[in-house]
C-alpha cells in the first residue's frame, strides 16, 4: 500500500470524534463489557445518539486490543472494503503480507480467501480483540454486506464485531438474536438519563441546580445531541438550558442539524411525508393514508423504523409509530411556514379518520388541534365518563377548560352538563355552579351542534347532585332522573344512589336503605364506583340502628368491591374511610382508624358545596371519629367546616340536627382546648370490659395485667372523656358507639 494510500486510510481507522467534552457512559459500558463472550454488539440509532462516543469509550476502558473501520460511501465496493478490513485488523495483528497482493490481483473474487485468514489473524490475538464497524448504514451493495455478515462466521471465541448504524443494516440479526449471538443498544438504551444530562451540562459550564433536569430529559427524550445544543444555547446566555429546547421550531442550530444529517440526505417525497406527518402524535399506515390522501404508508413507516429516522415502533406487530418529539416539533415548524394552513385540515382528516375507527380519545385532541369545536362536543360527551371513571382528572379538566375559553360552554348543553359534574367532583365549586346555569340555559334552546342538548334526565341527575333546592327539591329530582334513565347504567345507579340519600336526609330510614340497596346492587352489576358510595351510606344507617356486625359487613362489601383508584382519588370514597375508621374504633383497631382517617383527610377538600350532602356528611362522621379518639381540636374543625357549609345549602335535612347533637357531645367533652391524646390500644381493650360486672382485679386476671395497671388505665380513660366515674365512662363510651348495651 503506497504512502499516500495510507494518509488516506488513516482518519477511518480512528473514531471521528468532535471535539467537545464527553460523558462517560458508565451504564452503557458495563452492558457492552458483560457481553464481551457475545460475537456481535449492534448499536443502532439515529444521529446523535453518540454511537460513535459509546463505541471509543469503550475502547479507552476494555483490555482487548480493537481494529477499527469507519464506513464511508466507498467501501461500497468489494476490493476497497476488503482491503480496509485488512487495514483494521492490522491495527490488532500481523496479518500476512500477501492479503493485500491477494485483494489486489482478485478484487471481490478474494473474499473466500481474505476473510478465513483474517479470522486467523484474529485468533492470534492475545487477549481476542474487537473489530469495530462504523457507520454501516453507509453500506449498500449486496457483496459488501454478505462479506460483512460471513466475517462474523469466521471470529474466533473471545473476540466480537461491534457495528454502528443509523438503522437496522441488512444482516443475518434475525438469526444472531434466536442464536443469541449478539447483543442490540438502540435508542432508548442511548438516551441521557437526568445524571448524564448533569454532567453534560457541567461540561457546558452550566449549573444544573439552575435548571429543570427532568423537564429538560423529557423534552428532549434524553436525545444527546439535543441535550448538548441546550446546553450550548444555556452556556452562551441565550436562555436556560430547559427553555433552549422548549419551542424546537425556533432553534436554528438544532434546525441545521436535521436538515444536513437527516432530511438533507432524504428522497423530497419522504421529507414531505414526514413533514405532512407531524400533526399526528401516533402514525399507522392507514391513519397516514386517509390524512395524507395516499397510499403505501405502512410500508414506509416500516422503511423509516427500520432506518432509524427517529421514527419508532409503538407496538410489537408494528402497526402504530411515532416521530421523535423534537423532530416532529421541528418538522411541524417547517410545515407551518411552508403550507401555511394546510396543519388543520389535516389535522382535521385525523379527527374523522380516529372517529370512524372507534378511538375517541385521538379523535377529540385532533379535533381541539383543529378548532373543531363540533365533532370535539360529540366525542367528549362520549369519553367523559370512562376517563372520569380511570381516575384521569388531569386530562377532564384540559378537555373542558378548552370548551371554556373558547366560549363554547352556552351552546353546548350536553357538554356544560358534564363540565358542571367534573368541576364538583374535583372540588371546583363555583366552576360547579356556572357549568350548571350554563347548562341550563343551552338546555333552553332547540338544540345544539355537535353533542346535542342533554336529556332532561342527565339534567335532573345533575340538580339532584348539586342539591340548590334543598332535601325534598332532590329526591324529586332524583325520581325524574330515575324514570328516564336507561335500565342498568351508570344514570340509573346514580339515580338510585341519590334517591337513597334524599331519603336519608329527610329522615326515612328504611326507604333510604331499601334505595341504596337497589343502587348498589345495579352498580355492582354494572360495574360503577357508585355502588361503592351506596354501600357506605347503607352502613352507616346499619351503625344508627345499632346493628354493627351488618355495618361490619357492608363496609367491607364496599372496599371489597372498590377500585384501588377510587379508594385513593376519588371524594365520594371518604365516606367509606371514615365509616371503616369509626368501625376499626370500636374493634379497638387505634392504628388502622387512624390510617383510615388520614385518608379521608387527603380527600377532604375536594367536597366542597358543590356537593354539599356528601360534603357535610363527611365532615360529621369524621367529628364522631375524633369524638371518640377525644381529640376535640379536629372534631371541632370538622363542625366548623360543617356550620359553614351548612350556611351556604340550609336546606339538608337531618345533617344540621346531627350537627347540633355533635357540637353539644363536643361541649360537654371538657377537654383541652388544643385537644388532648386519643385512647390507647391497650384503653380501647380495657374500655370494652370496663362495661361489665367485673371488679379491675377481674379484669386485670383477663387481661394480664396487675390491679394497679387497670386501675391507671381506667383513670386516664377518665381523664379523657372528661367524666369521673366508671359508669360515667360507660354511658359516653355508649355514646360515641364504642360500647354496645
């Protein structure tokens, strides 16, 4: 080989590395030098994912020596890459002088001859080596890659060929993975977790207490190249690191990246594909064919995938893909100001298409994105209730709030009515309230586009919920709801559930138990949360009755029945705590009362006088609860709650009569005004034979414990209840329900 050739051949035998700083990546090498009796490491990604970095780094740290090749367009022909590989295996061993003669005088007709003794050679090599190919996307012709392919036959034991791409190059992987002969780094293993992207920054001079890590992570999906823009952009002062990154579109260094390392290098009709693809959060092939007006897309996001052109399968049948956030950020800017327009229609054609293919939640994003206000009231009218019921308050409030402030909210009656019951189950109550006049008012109308105007059951439902009117107002419109809501759904257990509850309030117990029971008995067959609430409610009229082994029972039908979700987000589900809190009280469970109560105490502001029946209801059974734990400062916050909520809707029945019963037990507790410790486990277990004949040193035969300790522990009891005899004790124990007569 002459001197020059060699000047020329020397930068591919070296990592082409830029000359900024670089983060090790610590994680990555322990997996590559775990592997190192695997024959071939693939690591495939798009550009800037630091493939090349990865591969040098690992270099740098392993023992073995490496050979390596960087790929250009002109190893497409056999006899140069041959003759390259000869060069990079030189780098680890001797190889026989007459190889090159060989590639030479035969050209590609040597590579039966060049490949075996170059696997020779390798076998020489003491520790194995590692022959390192970069850049293999860059080899095309069919006799380069099967060359490529048959050199991993011929590695000898120890040794590994490690290859970098931008996509999946067309070799034997199929087989190496059922083989288990090779091991694959992509994308998501190339990412820069929140302590990479803290180094990087540092290497930018950038303090990373000063910046958003996470947030930066996730906008950037941990891509490196992006991550060192950022940090580029933080160090030179233009704006903070996360902010560098936040509007993609207006980044023009990481703009002119893409265009030369991506969309430069790409086909016009694939650029415009993906440009004309990035209103789409997810891609098929069928859903790009209806909003791009074409056909064959499935064959191209599976080309692109493959590619790597920051293009991913979602799936494992790979049916649904995406575009890498930044790319597509970046690729609907350009879409912006070449097709002025176009975005919307075709985000429109994305909304019809999600619609007709039963996936409402797709269909209701394009149709925001496409200020589509119609088809948006008819899909959200149709998902509220389901998402609601996932436990995903977040994505509710968003949908609703963009019907808001686009003054959308008087036309559409169907949504306002569904506004005004997401504002009060997440503690919004004048939100609650202007929904509902809303709602009221479009109901007013003929009709309105896109959802249509509610039923005048849905409406009823939502008066009786809201209960302005008072108790009787309630349960007369529970009854219309019940009348015209379809058999066996959620209207119909609501209905019932609120019927129940009107029943309750007014004082008639057994028609309220009868209700609640048909409610929970038609939620537990549907499914619904609300048969929950029902069963709650029914276990406190069994705890009036005195019938505790039944309320026992119905508390425990209810968790037994309830979501995991519900339990912990949803304000109707504090009722239940507070039931199976008062119950865990009395079996002298102190620890799981109080786990019960903090639970209900996290749901607490969330009722509000949106729904002011539930609301109060709570508070009341959470005062018995600390009642009966003689802690008077939380009783007495829960009753002010209670006054003031009863201030605001009056009119509810029995609940301001329980009121008053519990302010009068509070005033007569005579306790500290700060509030004094609860009963110990060991009280609460004396507390129940205190109300027997048994003398204390009876008692203390049972419980093993001296006369003297019975005696200390029935003092405090006492001391607590603010009472002064034993029998005293026992009256208020029967009072607060923690002693049966």
């Amino acid at each position: 080989m002459s001197s020059q050739s060699v000047l020329t051949l020397a930068p591919k035998l070296r990592p082409q590395l830029g000359s900024h700083a670089q983060v090790a990546r610590v994680g990555l090498l322990d997996l590559l030098e775990a592997s190192s009796r695997t024959p071939v490491a693939a690591i495939v990604a798009p550009p800037g994912y630091g493939k090349t970095t990865l591969l040098a780094q690992w270099a740098e740290r392993d023992p073995r020596a490496f050979g390596w090749l960087t790929v250009d367009r002109l190893d497409n022909d056999p006899a140069v890459l041959l003759r390259n590989l000869v060069a990079a295996f030189g780098r680890i061993e001797p190889v026989e002088g007459d190889l090159l003669d060989e590639v030479d005088a035969r050209g590609a007709a040597a590579v039966d001859q060049v490949l075996p003794r170059l696997g020779s050679a390798l076998s020489r090599a003491e520790p194995p080596a590692v022959v390192v190919l970069d850049d293999v996307h860059l080899l095309q012709n069919l006799d380069c890659l099967d060359a490529v392919a048959r050199l991993i036959d011929y590695l000898p034991e120890g040794s590994q060929l490690a290859m970098a791409s931008r996509g999946e190059p067309p070799l034997p992987l199929a087989r190496l993975r059922a083989e288990g002969r090779v091991v694959e780094l992509g994308p998501e293993d190339l990412a820069m977790d929140d302590g990479e992207a803290s180094s990087l920054l540092e290497f930018g001079d950038v303090d990373p207490a000063k910046v958003d890590v996470p947030e930066l992570v996730r906008r950037t999906e941990g891509w490196p190249v992006a991550l060192h823009f950022a940090a580029r952009a933080a160090g030179a002062g233009r704006r903070r690191a996360a902010q560098a990154v936040a509007l993609a579109g207006d980044d023009r260094v990481l703009v002119d990246y893409l265009q030369f390392e991506l969309l430069s290098r790409l086909p016009e009709r694939l650029v415009s594909f993906l440009t004309r693809c990035s209103v789409l959060e997810r891609m098929s092939g069928p859903l790009c064919d209806a909003v791009l007006a074409t056909t064959g897309s499935a064959d191209l996001l599976e080309s692109l995938a493959r590619s790597s052109l920051l293009t991913t399968p979602l799936d494992r049948r790979r049916q649904w893909y995406r575009l890498h956030r930044l790319f597509r950020e970046l690729l609907r800017s350009q879409l912006e100001r070449s097709e002025p327009g176009l975005a919307v229609e075709l985000t429109r054609r994305a909304a019809e298409w999600c619609a007709a293919n039963d996936l409402p939640e797709p269909a209701l994003e394009y149709a925001m994105a496409a200020g589509d206000a119609d088809r948006a009231a008819g899909v959200l009218v149709e998902v509220a209730v389901p998402t609601y019921a996932d436990g995903r308050l977040a994505e509710l409030e968003r949908w609703f709030g963009w019907f808001e402030a686009r003054g959308e909210v008087e036309r559409r009656a169907g949504v306002a009515t569904l506004g005004s019951w997401i504002s009060a189950l997440t503690g919004h109550p004048a939100a609650a309230e202007r929904w509902a006049d809303a709602a009221r008012r479009a109901s007013a109308t003929d009709g309105t586009p896109g959802g249509g105007a509610p039923t005048e059951g849905p409406q009823a439902l939502l008066r009786a919920a809201l209960c302005r009117g008072g108790v009787e107002q309630m349960g007369t419109d529970a009854e219309l709801a019940l009348v015209l809501a379809p058999a066996g759904g959620t209207g119909q257990a609501m209905a019932q559930l609120l019927l129940g509850i009107s029943h309750l309030l007014a004082g008639r117990a057994d028609q309220a138990d009868r209700q609640l029971a048909d409610a929970a008995e038609v939620g537990e067959d549907a499914g619904i949360d609300s048969a929950t609430l029902a069963l709650a409610e029914r276990s406190t009229l069994a705890m009036a009755r005195g019938e505790w082994p039944q309320a026992e029972a119905l508390a425990q039908r209810a968790r037994t029945g309830a979501r995991g979700a519900w339990l912990e987000r949803y304000p109707s589900s504090a009722l239940l705590h507070a039931v199976t809190a008062r119950l865990a009280i009395r079996r002298g469970d102190i620890a799981g009362a109080r786990d019960d109560l903090a639970r209900a105490e996290r749901l607490r502001p969330l009722l509000t006088w949106a729904l002011p029946h539930l609301a109060v209801q709570v508070r009341l059974e959470l005062a018995r609860n600390y009642l009966a734990l003689t802690d008077a400062a939380a009783a007495r916050t829960m009753l002010w709650e209670a006054d003031d909520l009863l201030s605001r809707r009056p009119r509810l029945g029995l609940l301001r009569d329980q009121a008053a019963e519990l302010h009068a037990q509070l005033d007569a507790m005579r306790m500290d005004a700060v509030g004094s410790s609860s009963l110990t486990a060991a009280e609460v277990r004396l507390l129940r034979l205190l109300g027997t004949h048994y003398s204390f040193r009876e008692i203390g035969g049972q419980l093993y414990l001296s006369q003297h300790t019975v005696k200390s522990q029935a003092m405090s009891i006492y001391r607590k209840f603010g009472v002064s005899s034993r029998s005293e004790a026992i009256r208020h124990a029967r009072d607060l329900g923690l002693l049966v007569e």
